[in-house]
C-alpha cells in the first residue's frame, strides 16, 4: 500500500456502484466506501478519525513521488504543512463533537524494495508514531522529528 494508506476522503456520488464504476477495485484495491446516505456533517466526522500517522505517510508520499523515491527538495515545509494543518483541524471536530479516534486502521506496509528516501522516512515515521491510534502527540515536536529525518536524508546524498 503506497503513503495515502489509511487516508479518509469525502465525495459525493449518486450510489456505491457509481462510486465502484469510476474507480474499479481492481484499478485501487485500497479505496473503499466506508459509508453511504449519510449527511455532509457525518462525513465530515469519518473523515476527521483519519489516523494522523496516515496523514504523515500521506506527506511523505507527495514530497517523494517519483520513481526514484528521492526526496524533492525545498517541498518538505509545506507538504507537513498540510498534513499538519490537516491534523489541527481533525482534532478540533474529534474535540467538538466527542468523537474518538480509530482504533483499527491501514496503514502503509513496508515492502522489502530497494531502499530509498521515501522508504526510509516511511520507516522513521512508523517507528517514532505507530502506537494503537496513529496519533502523532505534540505538532511541533513531531515536525521537527521529521525535518531532522528530512534533513539527515539530503545531506547524506
């Protein structure tokens, strides 16, 4: 499974079949509906259980999305940006409205390929956040755990 592993999303199709037709099980085994009829703020609340280490993985992805798995440089501050934006605004509804983070969850699974930065910062994130509800603690603390990484990986190139 790639970095948006464990991602949740929200979009609006006529039924499920509409949804399966426009992306095929076969074409994206890991995307699934995971509930249907509900309202805007129901889904707004699934969404907001989206473990945050996804959500990190999910970064990672984009700032190394090229064959290679090599790091872009100069992308990592607003990639984490995002993804900790992102968190921010999911812990204040799970606050709002009283809802609990996931307990059973996807996440990217390592393969034995060819280690490149990508693998390695997913790697580095499994083991500094993987803990029962893929909650990443303190942002701060957890971005500068990560740019360490980051920056560890570029000036060892």
């Amino acid at each position: 499974m790639g970095g948006y592993a464990g991602c949740r999303y929200s979009s609006t199709f006529k039924d499920r079949a509409e949804f399966e037709h426009l992306n095929p099980p076969s074409s994206n085994p890991i995307c699934a509906v995971l509930s249907q009829g509900i309202t805007f703020n129901e889904a707004e609340d699934l969404v907001a259980q989206t473990p945050e280490i996804c959500l990190l993985t999910s970064a990672i992805h984009e700032l190394c999305d090229n064959p290679q798995g090599r790091l872009f440089d100069g992308l990592a501050d607003i990639a984490l940006a995002r993804a900790f934006v992102t968190i921010e605004k999911n812990r204040n509804r799970r606050q709002q409205r009283n809802i609990n983070p996931v307990i059973k969850w996807k996440t990217i699974q390592l393969s034995l390929e060819k280690s490149s930065e990508r693998t390695e910062l997913y790697r580095y994130i499994k083991v500094m956040f993987d803990n029962r509800y893929g909650l990443v603690g303190n942002l701060p603390t957890a971005k500068g755990i990560i740019m360490y990484k980051i920056n560890d990986l570029i000036n060892r190139r």
